[in-house]
C-alpha cells in the first residue's frame, strides 16, 4: 500500500516539474510572457493547498479505497485536457482540476499508510512513501526537455495516462481503511473562506508585472487576502468541527515544520522554475540541455537520501536543519553566480550540491512533523501540514516569479536579474536557520531512536 501511494506521488510531481522545460514552448505557443506560464503551475499547487484540508473528511465519509481510485481517474482525466489545451486559461483551468485529484490522492494515501504504523516504523514509512518520488523530479526534466525539443509539448502530459490506469487498477485491491460510520460534519465555511483568502493573495501577487501593474488591484488583493485570512483563523478557532485544527500547533515540532519547513519548501521549489528560464532565455540552451541539467539537482536528492537517516541519528534533527540551512545559504550565492561562460560541468557540481542539500533539509522537515504528534491529532496534523507545504510551494512559483518581473526592470542585464532573484531567495533561506535553533535539543528522538 506503501508503494502505491509512493507512485501515485511519483506521478505528481512528474507532473509538477515535467512542464518546467517546456515553458517557453508553451508561452510561444500561447502567445504569451514566459513568466505567465507560471500560473499553470501555481494555480495546481494552490488547489492542492485548498482542498487538501478536505481531504481528511472525505476519506472518513466515503472511505480510502474509492476516495483515492476516483482521484487517480480524476488526475489522469486532466492530464488529457492539459495535452489538448487551446489557450493558457485552458490549460491552468486543467491544472486546477488536476489539483483537485491530487489534493484527494496523496494526502488520503499517506493517511491510510500513516494510520497503520507504528512510532518505531515512521522513519521507515516515511522512506517508503518518498524514495520512488524522488526518482521522478530527475526523469521528469530529461523527459519533459527531450519531448519538447523533439516533438510538442502537448506530450509531456500524456505520460501520466498509463500510470493512471495502472495505479488505478492497483488502488481497488491494494488501499485499505474503512469509512466512519459517524463522519465529522464538513466545515464548508471554514474551506470557503481559506479558499478565497489563498486565492485573493495568489491573484495578488500574479497581477504584478513587468510589462505594467495595477498597484490598485495588488492592494485590494492583499487587503482582501489578509481579511480572508483572519476571519478563516478566527472562525477556524472557534468552530466546533473546524476544517483544520489549528490547536495541534502547540506541538513545537510541528509548528516549527510549520513555519520554518514552509518557508524552506517555498525557497527550494523557485529553483527548478527560475532555472530552465535561465537556461533557454538567457543561455541560449536547448529544453534538452536544459532539463538535463535540471535533472542533476534532482539527482542530488537521490544521491544523498541513504544517508539521510543516518545523518539524523547520530547528529539530531536540530544540529543536520542548522547546518544544512546555513550550506544551503551559500548554495544560493553559488546559483547567483551561474553564467552562460561557465563550464556545463561547474554548472552540475553546483546543482547537484543544491539538490543534496534540499534533499537533507525536506527529508529532515518530513520527519519532524509527525515526531510528536499521535493518536486522534495524526488527521488534523497530516492535513495541515500538507496543506501548508503544497501551499509553499504554490507560492514558491509565483514569489519566484514575482522577484523576476520585479528585478528585471532594475538589472543590467537579465543574467543580472537572475543573480539578484537567487540572492533574495538565500536570504528567506537564512529566516528557517534562525527557526531552527529555537527546537529542543533533542527534538524527534522518538522516531530517529537516536
């Protein structure tokens, strides 16, 4: 069951990060600004972020078994309307229904899995659910580069349709867990309001441009987000039966996950967006080339993950965040310094030391999150922090580009712009150093049996 749920998230994130070599195609294909394109990916991220607080819910009114197939014929459905997409509002309209299949596929998986082990296996599980997933983000630019450069990009979505069949012929006989006979109500204000409040502050952040802003539309769209907010954390306190408990919180360790881990995820998802643009607009390299280089960070993931876990037993959770957060500072002054007279191969030593360090650092944040947290908490604990990381990583994308549109005007150069974007992102890097030195010194050793 493990397994299954790891290749639903293989299957994800091939398609989160096998469209990122194409955007240029796609936004020539559009007729619109590269950086547009983002949106297609933000707005899937942003869904998941959405729905996923529901996800909890539907799994104990309708049980995990349909919730997860249906998903899995969702998914697989909007990946055929991504490939036949006419114009770039199609396409992210297909994105988001995408999300809302995944948003009901993932987190309804790894609930099923989580529910049925034990503290002592948690590292285990965890490993489990995440080692195919890493394969993915290396074989997707390749993939995603090669489709592409040779043939359309409208192909790099149908890749997921024979996964899909297969993982949803899997689903019915291998996903286990039981309906509740007495399903809590479902907070459908709660999920209204959060809805809009991530929304607004999306449209927000998507309305500046480098071509011209409507500072007036930013304003009311931050001003409406942070009402939005405010009145869902408000009402999210006092309800009965909220959406999502924000009242597990009081668990350090995952309210650190929480905070310093979404700033954390937010910061590493920018890399592989801003870097295939760099690539072809400023480099002059091929999808391809540029995929494959993509790829070699990814392939710093895999690289390091046997010892990860290692590393987390015999230093502790708190000294490998510090550590890895204060590398991966210095990693984004090296991404700045990237140019187009730089050797190919500095260029993979330099991404493949950044995709070790995320690596370390996701591994690290994943593993804290559910530490301390059991018994009836699990649910509302796994649903915030999905919601919470998927929400990051949604932002990731558009503060990614928002530093672009919003640099470019002021550099020299565009290779400057890029340099500039990559330094900002290692100073947001340097607050979840700070974070980390305010868990216990012996934060997680239940589950790391240090």
């Amino acid at each position: 069951m493990a397994l299954l749920v790891a290749g639903a998230f293989f299957m994800e994130i091939v398609d989160a990060t096998i469209i990122t070599p194409a955007i240029p195609l796609i936004a020539s294909s559009f007729g619109v600004d590269p950086v547009d394109v983002n949106l297609a990916i933000s707005a899937y991220l942003v869904t998941l972020a959405v729905l996923i607080p529901a996800s909890g819910w539907v799994a104990d009114r309708f049980g995990a078994r349909p919730v997860f197939a249906a998903a899995i014929a969702i998914f697989t459905l909007a990946s055929i309307g991504c490939a036949l997409s006419v114009s770039l509002p199609m396409l992210v309209g297909m994105r988001i229904l995408q999300g809302v299949g995944g948003a009901m596929m993932v987190p309804v998986g790894r609930l099923a899995v989580l529910r049925v082990s034990g503290k002592a296996n948690l590292v285990r599980t965890i490993a489990l659910l995440t080692w195919p997933a890493l394969a993915a983000p290396v074989l997707a630019p390749v993939l995603g580069g090669a489709i592409a450069t040779l043939g359309s990009w409208r192909w790099i979505f149908f890749v997921n349709i024979p996964i899909g069949v297969f993982g949803f012929l899997l689903s019915l006989k291998l996903i286990r867990g039981e309906r509740d006979p007495v399903p809590r109500p479902l907070d459908w204000r709660g999920l209204l309001v959060l809805g809009a409040g991530i929304a607004a502050a999306l449209m927000a952040l998507e309305s500046i441009r480098v071509a011209g802003t409507d500072w007036l539309l930013v304003a009311a769209g931050g001003a409406t987000a942070l009402v939005l907010l405010a009145v869902a954390a408000w009402h999210l306190l006092h309800t009965r039966h909220p959406l999502i408990e924000l009242r597990v919180l009081r668990v350090p360790t995952l309210r650190i996950t929480v905070t310093a881990g979404s700033l954390y995820r937010l910061v590493i998802t920018a890399v592989p967006f801003l870097l295939p643009l760099q690539f072809q607009l400023v480099f002059g390299w091929t999808p391809f080339l540029s995929g494959l280089l993509v790829a070699v960070l990814f392939a710093g993931n895999i690289a390091i993950k046997p010892a990860t876990t290692p590393l987390m037993r015999h230093f502790g959770i708190r000294r490998v965040l510090i550590v890895n957060g204060v590398l991966s500072v210095g990693c984004y002054g090296l991404l700045a310094s990237l140019g187009p007279t730089m050797p190919v191969a500095v260029i993979g030593v330099v991404l493949f030391l950044s995709g070790v360090l995320r690596s370390v650092g996701f591994t690290a944040y994943v593993t804290l999150a559910f530490s301390d947290v059991g018994g009836d908490r699990l649910t509302h604990a796994n649903t915030l922090n999905a919601a919470v990381q998927e929400l990051a990583s949604g932002l990731g994308i558009a503060v990614a580009a928002l530093l672009l549109s919003t640099l470019t005007p002021l550099a020299a150069t565009p290779h400057t712009a890029y340099a500039w974007t990559f330094l900002v992102l290692g100073a947001l890097m340097a607050l979840t150093v700070v974070e980390s030195f305010r868990l216990p010194r012996d934060a997680a050793t239940a589950v790391t049996a240090r």
